[in-house]
C-alpha cells in the first residue's frame, strides 16, 4: 500500500441504482433471511465498538502523522462524516461533531458541530448537562444522544443516513413529568475555517427559507483541498424555521414553540446534505424533502438494512469475537463513497482517517475489501470492482494502448486531465481480481456479473504476460509503466516496487541490487520495465487467478474455456514449484532474472507463505514452510506474520513493509496453513493474533499494520482491507 505522502513534496451519479437497492433491502444488499428481518435491534453488545467521540480543534484533521485522531461515522456512500462529543465536552452537547466533508480527495472539519440544538424554556436556555450525564453512543448505522433535562423532560438526538449525499437527524422531546411543558428551540454552529489562503476563503454560510447552507468557492490546491466552486452542504429543517446569519456563525429559530402535555413527546427533523454538482444539488433537495416526509419510514429501512449488514458478518463468529466483526463492518462502511467525479462507481477507500487515503480507490486494496463486502453487501462489492475496471486501458487508449488489459494502481475524483495530482497509472497492482470476482459470485449467485467480468479479467492476464514477462519463461515481474513520472531507472524501481504492495519490502531495495530492465515489443515499442527479479507472490497469485477464471468458465459453461484456463494454471503452479523454491531453507524466494538464482540473502518474506494459500505448494514444501510460520524465531512472533523473518537482518518491526503485521498477509499465511491440514496451528496463531494485536478486542480502530514484538497500532487507522480479511478470519476461512 503506498502511503501518497511519500509520492508528493461532475455529472449526477451514475450508481443511484445501487443505493436504492441498498435503501429497499434488496437481495444484494445484505444476504437476507426471514430471521435477519424480524431481529431486534442490535443488542448493547455492539455498541461502541469503535471509539467515535471527539471533537476537532482545527479545520485541517491531523496528528502531525496526516491521521485524522477522531473516529467518524458515514454511511451508505456519503462523502460526509460524523463523530460524537465526549463527555464533559460541554460546549458541544446537543450536536453531533463535524460534519468532516471530503473536498474531492481531502477531508476538512466543516465545523466543531454544525447543528447543535438548544432549547428554552420561559425565555431561559436548559441546560443539556442539567440533569445528569448525557449518554453519547454508536450503534450500528446510527449515533444516538441522551439528554435527561430534569421534571421529567428528555431530549434524544439520533443520526442515520438516508441517501448517499445525506443524514437524518431527529431529535425527540419526550415529557414524562407531571406537568405540561412549553418549549423553544434553536440551532446555532460556525464554521471552522482552514487556516492558510485560498481555503481559508473557501466556505460561506448563507440562510434559506428551510435552514442554512454552506457553498464552497474554486480552490484547486492539488495537494490539499480540492473543489470546483459548485460543491455545497445543506441542512433542511422540517419544521418551518427563520435563520440569521452573522460572518462565521448561524443561528435557526423554530418559528413555533412546542408544547408537550404529560406522556406526549414531539420531534424535531431535518436533514444534512453534502453535494458536489449543480445536478447533484437539485436532485437531493427532493430527496430531502421525500425523507422529511416520511423520517421513521427512513429510520426504520435503515435499521433493517444494519440488522442485515450485523447478521451477515456475525454469523458462524464465536459470540466473543463478535464485537470484532462489527468492527470491521462499521470501518468497511464508512469508508464507502458513492460514484463522484472520476469514480463512476461506488467503491470503498482505504481510509477516511488518513489525509492521503481518503478519496481514492486502489486496485489491490479493492479485490482483498469486495471479499469481506461481499458477505454482507454482495451489491456493493460488485460496485467497487466495477469502479476499477471502468479504467482498465483499452486498445484504443490515445495515451497507453501498449498497456491494453491493465488495470491502473488507484484512481480519485480527478483523474490528470483534471489537475489531479493522486490518480496514478505509474504500474498497476497485484492481480487478485479472477479471485474476488469469484468470492462475490459465491455470495450473489449472479451470472450476469461473472459474463461482464469474464472478458476483462482475461484481457488483463494478457496484459501481465505482454508487458511484464521480460524473457517470455512464464514467470513475470512486477515492473512499472512507459509513464513521464517514470522517467528514470529508481523512478521506475519505486514504481515496480508500488506494483507489488509491498513498497519498501527489503527485496526490492536498490542497494541489495534491484534493478530494472526495459520491455519492448517485437517491432521495438516500449511497453514499460521489469524488475530483474521474477516474484514468487506475484506468480502464485497468477496461477491462482487462472484457476478461478476457469471456475468463472466453468460457472457460465464454456467447457473448453475452462479447460484452457486449468492447463494454464497447472503451467504457472508448476513453474513456481519447481523454480522458486529453495529446499536449502524451506522456503519460496523471489528469483534473479538472469541466473533464476533465489534472491536467500534479501532474507525471508512473508510472500514466501503465498503459495500455500493458492494451493501451488507441494505437501513437503508446505510442511517446510509451515515450520517457519509457526517458529517464533522466524513468522510466529508476539502478533504473527511480520511481513519479514524476524530472523532477518533486514527485519524492521514498525518500518511498513520490513517488518509489521498486515493482515491481509496473516490472511494469507493462515489460509494457506489451514489448505495443507494446519488447521490447529492456523487456529491457535489466529486467537494469538486477534488477541494481540491492539485495539482488536476493545473499541480502537482496525489498523493498516501492528508492530509484531508489541502489537502496538501503525500507521493508518480505521483501514479497510485489513477490517475487511477479518472477516473470513473471525470463522477460519481461507
């Protein structure tokens, strides 16, 4: 995974579709049973599970490590997030934090809470802290509030969202005292501004005849703060409501108070929503206005949509690990973004707490998350792998046609054209993608989409064996593209080794002697460079990829297709097992291009597990291998799985990709145990790890990596591919 800040010093949405799909409870949106639909609401059990209270001191969320430190909340897509005060937080009751927006690839704090409600009782202001501590807590799908206010009276705010560009808030006034009680209400917020010029200017506050609105002016800093001048965030009351505004700050009144007679309750509703094109504004102003209509209707669809969602992912989970599940399900969730800009589909970022991994899709990130999506939004793991293969370059790309079939390594709101400065086609990524395709299938059940994919998928085993095969044996390289950013030979050394995933990984370090090599067509053209070195991790995933296109063939009948694929595969397997292998030390090693020597003295990876988890291992190896995993000198540390043998002298256990625990690795390595008959051991080093690695078995957030003598979180927090391989690791899958 490339952490971007080592790279750098609009039509209306396409995927509507899907999220009405999502909104009505369709089949693809959650596996759906009769029991899934008449569950309770979820149990106190899966509160909290993550830690979302906080409340921004700045506009521009940061730790000094580009970490946003607030856990948020979004749903269903929305490109606009929330968090809850915390206790003592006095200043920011009555309101939920944020909301956080993503100006097209970056997040800001749009307010330390934007809508807080008050209330006044005789001209005088209740105090929300009045009568005892409030109750600030996440759900699944929803963050609720509770206010005692004393003789009786409480207040109870809730928010979901109800489209992908919009939350419903509602708050409840409930009066179980013995008296009639007459109030007034309000709401008040202002705007947190970004501290340096031109974003500083960017958002103005205006009333409206329903509440307030904020339009954002043209900034196009490419590295910081990205919009158009046509973006705007909106909040639309229910009730009738007059707004004033002063500068910064915005107060709504309630035009009417309300009276509540003992036992009687009353409900304030109102909407915020965050668009980024004219057509985008005008179409969720009615969407709006249809919600306000009908709130509970809304709520209520959105609650049997997470009973769903939490049933699907909690299913065969041992009742201790499912907090756990939930976990993954709500930081998958939420970093779910709908069809925007350059992204015609709706798929799922890395990170909406990481600056850099905010509003991108990556191509590597996105086969390993449509696996866990797909247990419980077959839908929408569908969505994120259509999104990447919208780019795949065809034969009649005017920039790259010798990379026909390739599949670009991430794509953001803003692709080059449009200034964008993340959007990067410098190599591709592993190819993983016949392998998801699969896993979704198995889930939906959907031919169609196996038909659609099966072209594509075929035309990009054609690009790796084309453009990254330098001698033609069968065995490829990760390598980099005939790309202007790749101009020099480290340029493109960075590039293949971005390629990988594993950017920093020990084996690809120019001083231990990688190298690269150029490509060329038989008429002469560039089709991009090589490593010289053959990867074992890369190869195994080929041949896996192969099988499951001839289980795709197989599915849709094209026996002799099927057939083509299988003996494709066997190729590949056998060239892995017989060629990069070292039984001098029980393990699989990248090999050197020209002498097909394996590269022992770059140390142990974890890609040498690999061909365990695809099946491409003989029995002996495996057993070799299976050796090294379980020793606690080499694989089996505090956390197991350091990307590097703690044997190694490269190894570096909070340096990335020298030496940390990412879980889509341990996924891996546990798989492939558990594929040879390990299953004791895959279990007892799974406990170890979900036991281990911080944060896990409490309510801190799912990390990008862990430091594997510690367990100790790294680097990004609330990361997808690792919440999403958790998943099938909560009930031992491989």
């Amino acid at each position: 995974m490339t952490r971007w800040r080592d790279r750098h010093p609009s039509a209306h949405r396409p995927l509507s579709a899907l999220t009405a799909l999502l909104l009505a409870g369709g089949a693809l949106a959650a596996p759906q049973t009769a029991a899934a639909h008449d569950r309770p609401s979820p149990p106190p059990a899966y509160a909290d599970v993550l830690d979302l209270h906080g409340t921004p001191a700045a506009a521009e969320p940061g730790d000094g490590e580009d970490n946003n430190p607030v856990g948020v909340f979004a749903d269903l897509g929305a490109w606009h997030a929330y968090a809850l005060p915390e206790t003592g937080d006095t200043d920011a009751y009555g309101g939920f934090t944020g909301p956080l927006y993503i100006a097209q690839e970056y997040p800001w704090w749009l307010s330390r809470s934007f809508s807080r409600i008050r209330l006044t009782e005789r001209g005088r202001p209740l105090d929300l802290a009045g009568g005892g501590t409030p109750r600030f807590t996440s759900l699944p799908g929803r963050l609720v509030q509770s206010y005692a206010l004393g003789r009786g009276l409480s207040l109870t705010l809730e928010l979901r969202f109800a489209t992908d560009r919009t939350a419903l808030v509602g708050a409840e006034l409930r009066n179980t005292g013995p008296s009639p009680r007459t109030l007034g209400a309000e709401w008040t917020g202002s705007l947190l501004r970004p501290a340096d010029r031109p974003m500083r200017d960017a958002p103005t506050l205006s009333a409206t005849a329903s509440g307030v609105g904020v339009d954002f002016a043209k900034v196009r800093e490419t590295w910081d703060y990205l919009t158009d001048g046509t973006e705007r965030f909106e909040v639309t009351h229910k009730d009738r409501v007059r707004t004033t505004v002063d500068g910064d700050t915005y107060r709504t009144e309630a035009e009417r108070p309300v009276t509540l007679a003992p036992g009687r309750a009353h409900r304030f509703d109102w909407t915020e929503s965050y668009t980024f094109t004219a057509a985008e504004r005008a179409g969720e102003r009615a969407k709006a206005r249809s919600v306000l209509t009908r709130p509970r209707t809304v709520e209520a669809a959105a609650d049997r949509r997470w009973r769903g969602y939490v049933a699907a992912v909690t299913r065969g989970v041992p009742a201790d690990r499912r907090r756990t599940a939930v976990k993954s399900l709500e930081t998958l969730v939420t970093n779910w973004r709908g069809a925007a800009g350059q992204i015609k589909h709706d798929g799922i970022t890395p990170s909406i707490s990481y600056k850099w991994f905010t509003g991108g899709i990556w191509a590597w990130d996105t086969w390993k998350q449509a696996v866990g999506t797909a247990r419980f939004a077959p839908g929408l793991a569908q969505s994120q792998i259509r999104a990447m293969f919208d780019w795949q370059v065809t034969p009649d790309s005017a920039t790259r046609p010798q990379d026909a079939g390739m599949i670009p390594d991430v794509i953001f709101y803003n692709d080059p054209a449009r200034g964008g400065g993340n959007w990067n086609e410098r190599n591709s990524k592993p190819p993983l993608a016949a392998w998801a395709v699969w896993e979704v299938y198995e889930k939906s059940g959907d031919k169609g989409f196996l038909r659609e994919m099966s072209p594509k998928l075929a035309a990009y085993q054609t690009w790796w064996y084309r453009n990254r095969d330098h001698d033609g044996n069968g065995l490829a390289e990760y390598g980099a593209t005939a790309d202007p950013a790749n101009a020099t030979a480290e340029d493109q050394r960075l590039a293949a080794a971005w390629e990988s995933g594993m950017d920093n990984a020990p084996r690809f370090d120019a001083a231990l002697g990688t190298g690269v090599v150029a490509n060329r067509a038989a008429d002469g053209t560039l089709l991009g460079y090589s490593l010289d070195q053959e990867s074992v991790d890369l190869n195994a995933y080929l041949a896996a990829d192969q099988e499951y296109l001839a289980k795709i063939a197989g599915a849709l009948g094209r026996g002799a297709d099927a057939d083509r694929w299988k003996r494709r595969a066997h190729t590949t397997a056998t060239a892995v097992r017989t060629r990069m292998y070292d039984p001098s030390d029980g393990w699989f090693h990248d090999l050197a291009l020209g002498t097909k020597a394996p590269l022992t003295a770059r140390g142990r990876g974890i890609e040498g597990a690999v061909p365990l988890w695809t099946g491409t291992a003989s029995a002996t190896q495996a057993r070799a291998v299976r050796e090294k995993l379980t020793d606690p000198a080499e694989f089996a540390t505090t956390v197991p799985f350091p990307t590097v043998a703690k044997s190694s002298p490269y190894f570096a256990p909070t340096a990335y990709w020298r030496g940390p625990v990412w879980l889509d690795q341990a996924y891996f390595a546990l798989g492939g145990l558990r594929r040879y008959g390990y299953g004791k051991d895959a279990d007892t080093l799974t406990d170890r790890l979900l036991d281990r690695a911080s944060g896990l078995a409490g309510d801190g957030p799912v990390m990008e990596n862990y430091d594997p003598t510690t367990g100790a979180p790294l680097n990004s927090p609330h990361f997808s591919w690792s919440a999403a391989l958790l998943l099938p690791m909560l009930t031992r899958d491989r």
